[in-house]
C-alpha cells in the first residue's frame, strides 16, 4: 500500500508510520509542524520507503495513494484554544480536501475522531450511538463541534459517493513523543513531577478519564482500517476501559518515581467532562481489540522519554 497519513510528524501520527512502515506499506507522512515536530520523524527521514512533506490540510493536494489517515489537527487544548477558527478549518476543509483526494483516486480514508464529541457526557459509559451534550459555542467547541462536522462529511461521503470510510472515536492516549508543554494530563504530571515542581491538578482530583497507551491505540486503528465488515464506515470508540480518578494517576506516578508528590490545585476549565469512559463493545466484538497496557506500565515507559528528554540542554 502507498499510504498517506496527515498529522505525520505529531504525537500519534509518528507512531502510526512507524507502525505501517514495520508492515510494508510506502508512507507519505503530510505535517504543518504547529503542533507535530521532525524530532518524532527524524529516524525515518532518509528511507527509500518514507517521504515527508511539509504541508497545511487546509489547503488542497494532489497525491496518489491506496489509503489516507487523516489524523492532522491539534488535540490539546492549549493548541487548539490557540487559533480557534484555524482549528474548525483544519477540521472541516482538512477534512473536504482528504475526502476529495479519497474520490478521486479511490482510496479507503480513516477519519481521526475524538471521544470529544461526547462533550460533558450525560451517558456512562460512552457508545457510539449516544449523540453527546457539547456546547456549541464554548471554548472547546472549535475542537468538539469541528470534529463532529468531520464525521458528518466522512458519513455523506460515504452514503453519497459510496467513498470506502472509516471513523475512530479516540479516547486520551499517554506515551512517549508527547509534547511537553500540551497541557495534557500525562505530559503534564510527569513533566512537574520531573522537575520536581508541585503537579498541577484541576477540580478537585476526581474526575476520571481512561489512559490508553500508543501501541494499543495504534494497533487499533491499523487493524479497523482493514475490517472490512458491512458497519466498518460507522464511528467506533477507541481507547481504554480501565477509568482511573486524576488522583490515581498522581499515585501511581509517585510510586514509579518513588515519592510522593507535590500537589496543587486549581479550577477545573470550563465544560471539561467530569467522567469518561469508552464503550468498547463494537471494537471488541468486531475486531477482537482491547487495550493491553496497563497504566502502571505504560506510565514507566513515558516517564522515560521524558526523562531522556529533559536531559537534553535544548529542554532544560
């Protein structure tokens, strides 16, 4: 396969090349670098079997490939609060541009979506058929509201040009090539916990999220792109099912490290889900996935990264 993945050079986009070089495809990785990095890529640069180009979805691109991972936007809340309106138009025309790449040279799309579109759930935990409570015009809603326009293109794409689709509602994913400085919840505990600042928490500790490791996500979205059963267009959750409190994960950590933590707390931000959690029927059943790592375990090898990359004089 010549495979094109958006969002090449980002935290998962990274991941998802190494994965399918490892599996014998040809991979374009396509990358803006506001939020991905040539650091997560720089082993691949120089392969006959991998190019990179530097490139905004927004903006329209003529390619030849078998299939498309569309996986370009920012996901944290620190980069896509940052140009609001450039989120919604990387979710909307980054989306529009890879559909019409997809029609017109035939290939099978994945559609990098988001537990997000769930909002401030109602529903616990999560299935695919629940149609979320997201305000509309909140500070989160250019991310929430820009990807659930990008599901509704993928479906009528889909239902008009019989275009071969596939939607993957992913949940908070931790591992090493996270950026430092994302404002999300892992890279942000290990980070102050390295340098041995005080760990920030918001709320009060209690709200809960499930923690999926890259490798399983990865692995997931690989194998959904190749189900080829008669559902395989119709959104499916992604993540892991093991719910664990914001104060949990801040124990754990300070057993990995050996110590106990520092902790201060701030005000949770607005219309930020107090309880999350994946249904994870459909992607079990389906495809026979479930997320193996353990957060203990996938909470060391982060620590790691980070170590090694704090060392560095550059991230000092």
């Amino acid at each position: 396969m010549r495979t094109l993945v958006t969002g090449g050079a980002g935290f998962l986009g990274s991941h998802l090349c190494d994965r399918l070089l490892a599996d014998g495809h040809d991979v374009i990785a396509l990358d803006n670098l506001f939020t991905g990095s040539k650091r997560n890529i720089a082993h691949l640069l120089g392969r006959p079997d991998f190019e990179f180009i530097r490139h905004d979805v927004v903006n329209p691109i003529l390619l030849e490939v078998d299939w498309i991972f569309n996986l370009a936007c920012p996901a944290s809340p620190i980069h896509y609060q940052y140009n609001p309106v450039k989120t919604v138009k990387t979710s909307v025309m980054g989306t529009l541009n890879m559909l019409g790449l997809a029609k017109r040279v035939g290939a099978r799309m994945l559609q990098a979506s988001t537990s997000e579109v769930y909002g401030d759930p109602k529903e616990h935990p999560q299935q695919e058929t629940y149609w979320g409570h997201v305000n509309p015009i909140g500070p989160r809603s250019c991310y929430d509201e820009g990807k659930r326009v990008a599901e509704t293109l993928m479906m009528d794409y889909h239902r008009q040009n019989q275009l071969d689709t596939r939607i993957v509602r992913i949940f908070n994913t931790y591992g090493p090539r996270m950026a430092r400085g994302d404002g999300r919840v892992i890279s942000n505990f290990i980070v102050q916990a390295l340098r041995r600042e005080p760990v920030t928490i918001y709320g009060d500790g209690t709200q809960t999220r499930c923690f999926c490791y890259v490798d399983d996500l990865i692995d997931a979205i690989v194998t959904w792109m190749q189900y080829g059963g008669d559902d395989a267009a119709d959104p499916v959750n992604i993540g892991a099912t093991d719910e664990r409190s914001m104060g949990d994960v801040v124990s754990c950590l300070g057993e990995i490290l050996g110590r106990k933590l520092d902790v201060v707390h701030q005000s949770l931000p607005k219309n930020d889900p107090v309880r999350r959690k994946p249904n994870t029927t459909r992607v079990e059943g389906c495809i026979g996935w479930s997320a193996r790592t353990s957060l203990e375990q996938g909470l060391r090898k982060t620590v790691d990264y980070f170590r090694k990359m704090l060392d560095e004089p550059k991230f000092m």
